[in-house]
C-alpha cells in the first residue's frame, strides 16, 4: 500500500507497526522486517512499506503517481531474508518500460537512522518526458 505522507491515517499495517527508529546503527537484523520507502514524484511524496515474500512471482508492482510503478521483492528464506531487489517502471502509454533494478544482499547493515539507510535516495529519470522519481528506504524490525 502506497500512502500520501501528509495524510492523516495510514490504512494497514503503518498503522500498527511499531518501528525501531533509534538504535540502527550499523545493525543487522533478523526477521520479521518492514521494508519503507519514501517516494517523491511529481512534487508528491509518498509512503509505502513492504513485506517478505516467500513467492516472488506474485509480488505486484505499485502505482506511484501517474507515470511511475514500484516493485519491491523481499525474499524470505527459512525465516532470513535472501535478497531484496526493487524494481522501477514507466507507465508508456502501450506497455510498462523497466527503468531500474536494485539488489541488496544480506546482511543488510544500515550505518544511518534515516529514510534511506539501506538504499541511499535513487534518482529515475523517465523517458521522453524526463519525469523524475526519488525513493529511498530502510529496514525496520516489526513487533510479532
């Protein structure tokens, strides 16, 4: 789910994650994880958090604005995440052009408490119109 931040209420699992702001320095985590990012696009900036997956062919990619689409494929693994890979794409108007891919192997050690302590902030550009997308994100341990 992909929320507008200056909403008031995030709908689903944001709401009653408890996330472990402090304390991510340089820490290696263990499941169960929340992937968040941060997305601005079009002078929008969005939330949206995702979750392990033990199928990656049924991860659906997520409408971020109007021109742009989010995958993020958390693979988990015995109960530790094997990778994560995050795929961005453009909404053409007759087919959804892959614009970047990003893979992320364990241990996922994070040196910053910020939005993007995993990822750093990625820059996509669109093509043709040359829209711009920024997301960045960090991993969270969730309460069981």
């Amino acid at each position: 789910m992909i929320v507008a931040k200056n909403c008031h209420t995030r709908i689903g699992l944001a709401g009653i994650v408890v996330l472990l702001a402090t304390g991510l320095s340089s820490t290696v985590f263990a499941a169960p994880q929340l992937l968040r990012c941060e997305i601005n696009e079009g002078g929008e900036t969005y939330i949206a958090d995702f979750l392990p997956t033990s199928d990656p062919y049924t991860v659906v990619a997520k409408n971020v604005g109007e021109r742009f689409r989010l995958k993020v494929v958390m693979l988990l693994n015995e109960q530790a995440i094997e990778y994560i890979k995050i795929y961005t794409y453009y909404k053409d108007p007759h087919s959804m052009v892959l614009l970047h891919v990003a893979k992320y192997l364990p241990p996922f050690i994070q040196n910053q408490p910020s939005f993007a302590a995993l990822t750093g902030v990625n820059y996509i550009y669109s093509p043709g119109l040359e829209r711009e997308l920024q997301y960045g994100c960090a991993l969270f341990n969730v309460s069981p």
